[in-house]
C-alpha cells in the first residue's frame, strides 16, 4: 500500500508529488506516455517529426511511434494540441507563467467585478493562492522575459496604442509588459551565439525550439534547462527529495497508462478511492493501492479515466464546463526582420483584464504555415462561413492559401504574430464525453470533445472580438505592412475546467480543497479543476499553485502533518544539491 | 521498479498502424453509402487515389514546379509543397490518426483513403468532368479556383456531421501546409537523417534547426524582474 499515487506526470502532477516526497511520503508517479532520459539524442528539434498529431515524438500515444496515437473524437472542425509523457504537455509549454487576474476568485469586488465569468469563480480568495503562487515562483523560478527582436517589435506596437507598462506581477488595468516565465534567463554566451555550450551559456539560449522540447543549453543538467516544464524542473526534484530535503524520493514509472481507479466503500458511505489499475506496453496489467490517489491526467484524459472507471457523477459535471482561451490567431507582415523563428516563443504579453490577453508566438515556417491555414471562417477573399468573426481591423479574414501563403511565408522572420488569449465562460454544453461504449483504444472508451464555439457565450465572444482588433491595433502601429486575423477554430493547447472545483456543488466535481466530492480520498491536480478560464492566463502556474495547496492539504489532513507553505523557505528547482543529485544519479 | 501487485496479464489487442485490408474494407463504405463515388477503386488504383489527392492538395496550399501545380493552372518557378513531401506526410498522419468512427455506425475506416474520397467527391460536385484527366483523384484534376471551390464547400458544410471525420475538414488543409513548409520527407524519423535543406525551408528563408542565436537585446527598460 502506497501512501500516494499520481495519476500523470504532466504540468499538474509532478507538484503534489514532488511536495509530498519532500515531506517523506510514499509516492508512486504512473504516467501513461513515455520518458525522454536523453533529449539532446531523441529530439530533433523538427517540426514535422516532432509536432506531428500522431506520428511525432510530441503526441498522445504509446512510446513506440509504430504504434498508433491514442484517436480522440472531434466533433467539429478542431485540434487538440496534448502530449503524453514525463513532462506532460509543458514538453510543448512556452512558460508563459501569469497570475489569474483578481476577478475570477471569491470574494472579488472591484469595480469591474461584473465583468468576469461570475458564475464560476474559484471557491476561495486570491489572497488565500498568492502565497502558493509565490511557492510556485520561486521554485521553477519564474523571472522577467528576456527580450528579442520579435519582443522589442511588440511593445512598439503596444507602445504605439498608448498601452501603459506593468511592472508588477499582477495587471491591474490594461497594460502590457515582458511575460513573467519559467525560462531561465540568458547568461555568458546565450543568446549571443549561434553554438552555445554549457557552462559557457547558461539560461535561454534564443534557439527558437520552445515547441519542440527545451534540450538547451547543451550540455547542462537537466534541471538546468531553460525551460521549466516539469521534466527539468519538478521531475528532478520529485526523484531527488532526498538529496535537497530529508524526504525520499517518488518512484516514476512511465509508459504505465492508468486504465481505472478503485474505491472501496468509504466509512461515511461516500465510496473511498483505494488504488488503480494500470497497463504497461507489454500488455499486462498491475495493480497498485494507496491511501490517497491524485488524478492528474489532464483537462481530456481525466475526466475520461473518471467515467472509464465508472465513478459517480452525480451533478453530471465530469467533462463539463471545457475552457479552451478560445484562442485566435493574428499576424502581420513586416518589411524588417522580426526574428520570428528566434529566442524564447512568448516572451511579451498584452493584458485586459476582464477580456482576456494577447502575446507574441515565434513559430517555424511549419508551424508557421498550420497557423496562417487554420481557420473557421473559409479561405481569405472567397465567401464567408456561418463564423461570427469579423475581420477586426484586419486586411484578411480567413486561411491564407496558395500565392498568399508563398508569399506572407517569403521569410519566416519576417512575420509577427500575436495569440489571442480569450477569457472564456465555463458552458455546460462544452466538454469532454465518452464516445460510445466498444469504440475504444487499449486504454477504455475513447474521449469525446466537443466544443460549440460558434455559439460559445456572448460575454466569450465579446472578449475574442475586442482582443483581435486590439491584435490588429498592436500590429499595425509597430508597421506590420499588412495585417490577418485567422479565426481559428478551437485549436485546444489551453485546456481547462472539465473537472473543476467550485462554490456550488451543483456545477463542481471538486470541493475547495480539489478533492472530489463523489469519491473520498481522490483529488485532483491538473487544469481540470481550474474552477473557470483562469482570466485566460496561460493556466500552468495557477494548476501548479492550486496543486502546490492541495499536497498540503494533503498532508495535513490524511498524514497529520504540518503546513509548510509561507512558513518554510521554498529550495529552488536548480539548486546545486538538485544539480549533483541529478549528475550523481544520471537523470 | 516495483510492480507490487500483478492483477491480471492478458495480450493487447492488436494496435498499429492500420492496414491495406482494413483500409480497403473501411473505403467500401465510404464508396457504398457515403461519398457515394460508386465503384470502388482497387487496391492499385487506391494508391493514386490517396497520393494523387494529396498531391493536388499540396499544390493548391504551396503551389510549385511540378506538374499537380502545373495543371492547377498556378504555377511557381521554385518547387513547393509537392516536392517538399506534404503529400506523404498528410497521408501517414491521416492513417495514423483513425479509425474515422462515424457516428453511431460503429464502423471503423481508416484514414487516408477516407479522405482522399471525401476530396474527390466534392471534386465531382464541382466539376464532374474532373473524373477525366491525368491523375488517379477527380480532385487533383480540378483548376486551382475549382479546388477552392470544393474546398470551400468542404468548411461550409463538413459531411457526417458529428463524427470525427469534421475534423479533417479543417485539418486536411493545415496538415498539407505543416508538410509543405516543414522539414517534410527530407527527414526519415526511423533512420534519424535529414537529407538536404527541405524546400520549405528554402521558400521560407529559414535557416533550420540551431542550438542558439544572437538574437538577445537586453531588457524592456533594463529590467530584469518586477514587484510583487
Ligand atoms: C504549444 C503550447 C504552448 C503552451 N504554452 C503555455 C504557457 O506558456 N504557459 C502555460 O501556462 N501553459 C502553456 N501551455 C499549456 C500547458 O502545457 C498546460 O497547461 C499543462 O501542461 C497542463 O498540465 P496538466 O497536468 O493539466 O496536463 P498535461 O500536461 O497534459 O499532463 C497530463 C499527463 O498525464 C498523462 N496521463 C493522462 N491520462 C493518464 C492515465 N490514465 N494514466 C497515466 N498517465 C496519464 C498524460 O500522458 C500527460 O503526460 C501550452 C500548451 C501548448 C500545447
């Protein structure tokens, strides 16, 4: 009997494991994707072979790329942009890491309260997250975005709209700034040469690479990587607790799919989370019990394990209630080099808080060209699809085609793009459902994701509409030469809610502690139970600051043990007793 | 690594890409009662089919020098999609990504073949004469202005609404534009070698895969961090 087990070892669930080892628990760590022991050897940093929906290294499947991806059901024109293995889908993440805005919590009552999604706000303060927030911070740690070209010609542009500058963490009021980001920043050589080499370069060494995997700089530990997705920074840490605390280190098993979770009956007559039942790639089946069990599958795969196991449901609101940031895409055209396919993705950032936020995205010319063809309102200058998009300023509307494409894609780096992060109302009707029962993979029934975005709320698609005319603004005002919205339908890389935690338990699955209410002893620790958009912050901080409290609660509460959070001084994840426990044990 | 206790051991089922046998039987249905093109190709000319209709595809989203941009009637003096592989790439991330279920059928099709119907049909309500020309797929045979058509009419009204095969409407574009300005085939994932500089990276100016650059200006207003 294990103390604990996590159920995925993305974003969310190397947090509560890595919080939980530190204190000395038992923890198991099942994550059904595999792991990358040497990723300067296994990514090539390509973006066909990595970025490929079912056959790249970066997919949602079995580690054997012979075998096919993991299908999911898509019910409209859409994309879902997961990873499966260690690290999750911060393998692809930009480390983007804002604070939620103020509004989405309880107990907001600023003048623009009215102008968040009020029906879903979390079940608690900010105040009562900052001090996680902060935890979270200092361990990745999150630091100012260094700048590159295509930063310095967004804030031109916001600049040129009359945008004040943030210099805090939180946006008060319309403002924009550098992103506040787990990528560590340059130091020595990075940045400033084309073949950087550890120790010469530490921190970003601008490669351009965010989406196919952090290796950077060569030649460093992995928990000195630039990128702080969970692989080089919670990861290390989880199984090196000994070393840097007095804890003991959580046992990592990959290419171990979870295929069900057991309960037993709980003594309240609540049903009582007892163990799972994963697969390994051989095809046998192993079970594991635990005291307590954290399903961090992701905003998809956990409300699909939930009902594949065939937990209770009683409100029906497993799978409900998907944000997605409703994101859009907009670009424009220079005359002058962009260094578009350069530097860190996402380093700069617009925000509005109530509506949402805008940042840059630096793509390669495949990457590039999936986003400038992706979109819900037809092809650019034909007739128009039933989208209620609008050009927004726009000179295009629509997927950029044929000579346009050749054309806007003459050079890479000479494009800016900016993301539209769309704060989003939890819906009912948007989610994540089973398809029916004998359509399935190895792993049970196949998820189902449905997303009504034409007809998503009003207040959603006001936000969406009054962010891309202020893309459009900010690309024009820094000299774009022609600028083009792209409508996108969901292209699903934010994907929050589906099992969220809430005041009422009418609409939640997850009580303010994020452990389930139909099951004792099950919490969850992953984007699903976000308990709404986020304020269409980039979500992985708020999971991982929610998750931070949720170990806690944790072990307070099952272990009866301590708090440690604002007590305690946080170890940061590139501490040297975390580098040499790494180099000593060739993680 | 502890497997504490062992439940059950039974063999997967059987996984993998999907094969020549399943993709044709999954192609009678779409041919049967669905993209409704009457005769079914056989296997032979089901390869033409698929490679033609992606080649068609390709040429319409990143036109070049070869001869599915030629008879599209755009044109590029440089190659492009085509030759950069986008075809084979649409193809193997289609057969990879299915079995299409459709609706409450319960049956399977495979992906490729599905699609490259599904594109030669909408190719024929455009033009029936499409049927008619050098390529094994009605589609690849339409003008460049007829391929918009079709396509346009693909987004308009997605087929088998509600099932997964909506999804390629919009994807079957964005995955030939990903194979056309992507390392594409010059890149072998088994074997690990990059033969040559893709096209698409040629068209694109882009310098490829690097380690760094010197692209590191400083920071807004020299500041390196923020107050809480
Ligand atoms: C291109 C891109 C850029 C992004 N940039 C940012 C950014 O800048 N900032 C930000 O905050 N967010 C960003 N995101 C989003 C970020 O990646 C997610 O918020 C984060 O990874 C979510 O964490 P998670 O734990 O919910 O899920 P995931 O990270 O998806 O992890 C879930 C893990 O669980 C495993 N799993 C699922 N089911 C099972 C099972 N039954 N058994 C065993 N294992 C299972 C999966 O294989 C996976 O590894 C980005 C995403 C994309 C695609």
């Amino acid at each position: 009997m294990r103390d604990v087990i996590v159920i995925g070892c993305g974003g969310g669930g190397p947090v509560v494991a890595k919080e939980l080892a530190a204190r000395g628990l038992d923890v198991l760590v099942l994550e059904g994707g595999p792991r990358f022991a040497n990723p300067e050897q296994e990514w090539s940093r390509l973006e066909n072979d990595a970025n490929n929906p079912t056959t790249g290294y970066y997919r949602v499947g079995p580690s054997d790329r012979e075998r096919s991806a993991y299908p999911r059901a898509l019910p409209q024109d859409s994309y879902v942009w997961q990873v499966a293995g260690v690290g999750g889908t911060t393998l692809h993440y930009y480390g983007n890491c804002p604070r939620a805005p103020r509004g989405v919590f309880d107990g907001y009552a600023g003048s623009d309260a009215a102008n968040y999604d009020v029906d879903h706000r979390f079940p608690f303060a900010y105040e009562e997250l900052l001090p996680y927030y902060e935890w979270v911070e200092a361990t990745l740690p999150v630091q100012t975005a260094a700048m590159g070209t295509k930063e310095s010609i967004f804030f031109r542009g916001a600049e040129g709209i009359g945008l004040p500058v943030n210099t805090a963490k939180q946006p008060e009021a319309p403002s924009f700034r550098p992103q506040e980001n787990a990528i560590l920043q340059p130091q020595g050589t990075a940045g400033k040469a084309e073949d950087p080499r550890f120790p010469d370069a530490q921190g970003c060494t601008f490669c351009g690479h965010c989406f196919q995997g952090c290796s950077m700089p060569r030649g460093a530990p992995r928990n000195l990587k630039a990128k702080r997705s969970t692989d080089n920074s919670y990861v290390p840490m989880m199984l090196t607790a000994d070393a840097w605390t007095g804890g003991r280190p959580a046992e990592l098993i990959a290419d171990a799919f979870v295929q069900k979770i057991h309960t037993a009956s709980g003594s309240t007559g609540v049903p009582r989370a007892s163990g799972v039942t994963y697969e390994l790639p051989d095809g046998t089946k192993h079970r594991e019990d635990a005291r307590i069990v954290v399903l961090a599958g992701g905003a998809v795969e956990s409300p699909r394990l939930w009902r594949n196991s065939e937990l209770p449901n009683p409100n029906g609101w497993v799978g409900r209630g998907f944000t997605d940031h409703h994101l859009d895409w907009v670009f424009g055209v220079f005359d002058e080099d962009t260094g578009n396919s350069k530097g860190a993705s996402s380093s700069a950032r617009a925000d509005f808080p109530g509506y949402g936020g805008l940042e840059n995205g630096g793509l390669p010319p495949g990457l590039q060209a999936f986003a400038q063809t992706f979109s819900d309102s037809g092809i650019s200058g034909a007739r128009r699809t039933a989208s209620p998009a609008t050009p927004a300023g726009a000179d295009t509307l629509g997927r950029i085609v044929g000579r346009e494409l050749l054309d806007s894609l003459q050079d890479v780096n000479r494009i800016l793009n900016i993301l539209v992060l769309t704060d989003d109302d939890v819906e009912s009707q948007n989610g994540v459902s089973l398809l029916q029962p004998g359509l399935g993979d190895t792993n049970g029934t196949i998820p189902k994701i449905t997303m009504r975005h034409r007809r998503r709320s009003a207040r959603t698609l006001r936000n969406r509409e009054f962010l891309a005319a202020k893309a459009v603004q900010i690309l024009r005002a820094a000299g774009a030469k022609s600028v083009h919205r792209m409508d996108w339908p969901p292209l699903i890389l934010h994907s929050q809610s589906t099992m969220r935690m809430g005041l009422s338990e009418a609409d939640s699955v997850a009580d303010a502690w994020a452990q389930s209410r139909a099951v004792a002893g099950l919490y969850i620790a992953d984007n699903s139970v976000l308990a709404n958009s986020a304020g269409a912050a980039n979500p992985t901080l708020t999971t991982q600051a929610v998750a931070t409290r949720t170990a806690e609660r944790i072990f307070t509460e099952h272990f009866g043990g301590d708090p440690w959070v604002g007590r305690e001084e946080p170890v940061c994840s590139i501490d040297d007793r975390v580098t040499e426990a790494v180099i000593a044990r060739g993680l | 690594m502890s497997r504490a206790s062992r439940s059950s051991s039974t063999a997967p089922p059987p996984s993998g890409a999907i094969n020549r046998r399943v993709f044709l039987a999954g192609a009678s249905v779409v041919g049967g009662s669905l993209v409704l093109t009457g005769a079914l190709p056989k296997e032979a000319e089901a390869a033409a089919v698929v490679s033609d209709a992606f080649n068609g595809l390709a040429a319409f989203v990143a036109p070049g020098n070869d001869r599915f941009s030629e008879r599209q009637g755009v044109s590029t003096a440089l190659p492009g999609g085509v030759a950069n592989g986008a075809a084979a790439i649409v193809q193997d991330t289609l057969d990879a990504a299915i079995p299409v279920v459709l609706g409450e059928s319960e049956v399977k099709l495979p992906g490729a073949l599905a699609y490259a119907l599904l594109l030669s049909n909408y190719a024929m309500q455009v033009s029936p004469l499409s049927l008619v020309g050098p390529f094994g797929n009605a589609f690849a045979n339409l003008t460049w202005i007829q391929k918009r058509e079709a396509l346009i009419r693909l987004d308009a009204a997605p087929p088998l609404d509600n099932t997964q095969i909506t999804y390629a409407g919009n994807a079957l574009i964005t995955l030939a534009a990903l194979g056309s300005f992507s390392e594409g085939t010059a890149y072998d994932w088994r074997t690990k070698v990059l033969s040559g500089a893709p096209v698409g990276w040629q068209r694109s100016k882009y310098q490829g895969v690097s380690d760094g650059h010197a692209d590191f200006i400083g920071y807004y207003q020299d500041r390196t961090e923020v107050s809480a």
